[in-house]
C-alpha cells in the first residue's frame, strides 16, 4: 500500500488514517514496508491532513470570532487568512525538522539512520493531532484537540522502535528526548506564527533538497528561507555531536564566573549551579539571586548546549510581537541580532528580561520590586561576547 494510489487517492488516505488510528501497531508494520518518496509523503498525506486544524480554526475564528469572558473579537478575515497561511507553511516545515531530528538520533539510541524512515514517523506520527483538529470549527471545543495531540506521541512511541530499529527497551527513552525536542520547535513555530503577519514568496515541501526565497514582514523585515535551512542544518550538525558524544555542556562551575558580585545597587548573596542531560542531550546553570532593601532578582545563565542549536532557529525569522495590558507589557524581538523577550508589570514591580547569546546560552534576569532598568542591567553585566567566543569554540 501506497500513500497515493492511482484512482483511488481519497480512499487510500481515509484508509491510511484509519489504520494509523484505530491500528496503529498494523499499520506501522505496513509502513515500514513502503518506500515513497519524501515528496509523495506531502502531497499525499502532509498536505492534506495539516490543513485540518488550519482550515478548521479559520472557519470557526469567522464563524465564531475570539474571545472568552463574554468578549468576542473579531479580527479582519483577510488578517485570519494570512495567519491560517503562516501556521499553514510552519507545520509542513515542523515536520522536515522533526524528522531530521529523529533521524539523527536513532544511532543515539541503537537504531538505524535513515532519513526516508525518519520522515515517515514524522508524517504519521501527527495524524491524531491533525484529525483532532475539527474542533477548531467551535472554539468552545478547540481544548479537546489536546487529546488528538495526547494520542499522537503515543503513535510517536509506538512507531520509532518500529520504523528506526530502536530496542524495545530504548523506545520510551527516544520517544521522551524527540518530545522535548518537538516542544522546543513548538515554541519557536507559535512565536512566529503569532508574530508575522503576512508573508509572500513559497515553499515548495516536495522539493526539499534547496530552500530559498524570502517571506515578507509588513512594516518591513523579511524572512529568509535559506536562513532556515542553515539553522536546520545546524541543528542537524549539533544532533551528530550527540552521536559523536562529543556534545558537552559547559561546566556549570564555570559559569558561576560569569555572574557579577553585584549589579544595579543589588548585592549577590547566593550563587548556585547544576547541570542535567537527556539521551546525550546536556545543559549547564549557573544562577545568582541578589537584593536591594525589599527588592530582589535572580540572574541565569543557561548553557542549552546542543539543544541550543533549536532554539537558534528563531533568528532565522524576524519574529516581532507586543502585547500591551492594563499594568504591563510583553514583548519578544530581535535587539542586536540576538533574540529577546521582555515582560513587565508597572503595578507589582516585577517582570523578566532575556536575551539568547550565541544560539546556545539563556541569559535570563527576572525579580520583584525591580524597574525593567535593573533587569536589562542585569543582564548586561554578564559578557555576552565572551560567551559568544565560547560558543563558538564549542
């Protein structure tokens, strides 16, 4: 069996789905077996059932508007439109990575890597999440498409050992590590899914030995799709290391020197530092807490070590967003060419300030009764570009 057969491409894909669903450890036997081409698994499958939830949510954003608390908003259709297009384009890109990921560590955990198999996990795996996205057609019902998303990391778990050649005994291990992978590119995909508003130019998912061309931010900006790909690239380079066992975390003790005895008037009075890994994966910290009278704050510095390479695929976009309230604000965007994140809230005083240095380390300041001064402060005072170099040598 197929992923396209001729004549009968709608029955195949309802029987594919169904199979993948209701028999999932049949199913993942049968496609083991098929050979298609990375092409054919888009168009044939990607394509189509990644568009549910987007479809979906936009019918019932129009239909129903947004809102909660007895508020409705309704936004302009054509801005619905360009955002369904946007997260659209960023799932089908979710899935190129994730099986990237996959395939790079299946030797990580005794299996065999192999692309085509890879991409086939990535595929499939989703469908839950994707069928379950009909409930987008009543926002009231959208939450429970959490559980379509629940049953995609159990066909997840279920076909890595199957279609990579883990042991039975490695499976929970590499499904847990490509989850929290997953969850990482997540997070980058929903800051830029909820940031550009607009976008031009194609990606073409069949084709995707070369990606080029730009997507076009209103207001100016534009992302580069080759950039992406470098930054997959990278991530890829990072995920051998881990193969290698030569991806290693900075010495968490080490990274105690980078924080500053005091800073902004406050006083450090602990400083600590832990470090932690996952199937090959490592992460260092190094965090101080000062005080000034009643305020205080606390300053990390993070060493995401290879992981970090995900996170740096959020430079590869021009990602902009600002959100305004009653007391505070929050905003994420790229200062310097390193990608920040800021939140504060004039009435209680508190609010956190982030900056990412390097594509690996965290740098990180929030606290209490402190202005946004003393967090970017703060912040400044560990030397960015000494972690850079480090980066670097690493």
């Amino acid at each position: 069996m197929s992923v396209v057969e001729p004549g009968s491409a709608g029955a195949g894909l309802v029987a594919r789905v169904k199979g993948i669903l209701l028999k999932p450890t049949e199913t993942w036997d049968v496609i083991d077996q098929e050979r298609p081409t990375i092409g054919e698994l888009y168009t044939g499958y990607v394509m189509l059932l990644a568009a549910i939830p987007v479809v979906c949510s936009l019918i019932g954003m129009l239909v129903f508007g947004i809102g909660g608390f007895g508020i409705t908003i309704r936004p302009s259709p054509v801005w619905l439109v360009v955002q369904a297009v946007v997260q659209y384009g960023l799932s089908l890109a979710m899935v190129y990575v994730l099986a990237l990921v996959i395939e790079a560590l299946a030797p990580n955990f005794g299996g065999v890597k192999d692309r085509m198999q890879a991409f086939k996990v990535a595929a499939y795996a989703p469908t839950a999440s994707w069928v379950a996205g009909v409930f987008g057609l009543v926002p009231a019902l959208a939450i429970i498409a959490v559980l379509g998303g629940l049953y995609s990391l159990f066909l997840l778990y279920k076909g890595l050992p199957k279609l990579m050649k883990t042991p039975e005994d490695k499976a929970l291990p590499y499904t847990v590590v490509v989850i929290v992978v997953a969850v990482v590119i997540s997070i980058v995909i929903g800051l830029v899914s909820g940031s550009v508003m607009a976008m031009s130019g194609a990606m073409n998912p069949a084709a995707l030995g070369s990606v080029s061309g730009t997507v076009k931010v209103p207001g100016g900006g534009e992302m580069d799709l080759a950039k992406l790909e470098a930054a997959s690239k990278r991530m890829e380079a990072a995920a051998k290391q881990v193969e290698a066992g030569t991806a290693t975390a900075t010495d968490p003790e080490a990274l105690k020197a980078y924080l500053p005895a005091s800073v902004a008037g406050f006083t450090r009075d602990e400083v600590s530092a832990s470090s932690s890994g996952a199937g090959g994966y490592e992460g260092s910290q190094a965090e101080g807490r000062y005080t000034k009278g009643d305020a205080s704050l606390r300053l990390e510095v993070t060493d995401m070590g290879a992981v970090g390479a995900l996170a740096g695929m959020a430079t590869a976009f021009n990602v902009k967003s600002s959100k305004e309230t009653a007391t505070g604000y929050e905003k994420v965007g790229m200062v310097g060419g390193r990608m920040t994140q800021e939140s504060y809230d004039r009435q209680a005083k508190s609010g956190e300030y982030s900056v990412l240095v390097g594509e690996r380390f965290m740098v990180q300041a929030e606290g209490e009764g402190v202005t946004m001064e003393d967090l970017k402060a703060a912040v400044g005072s560990v030397d960015a570009r000494r972690l850079e170099g480090l980066a670097k040598a690493g």
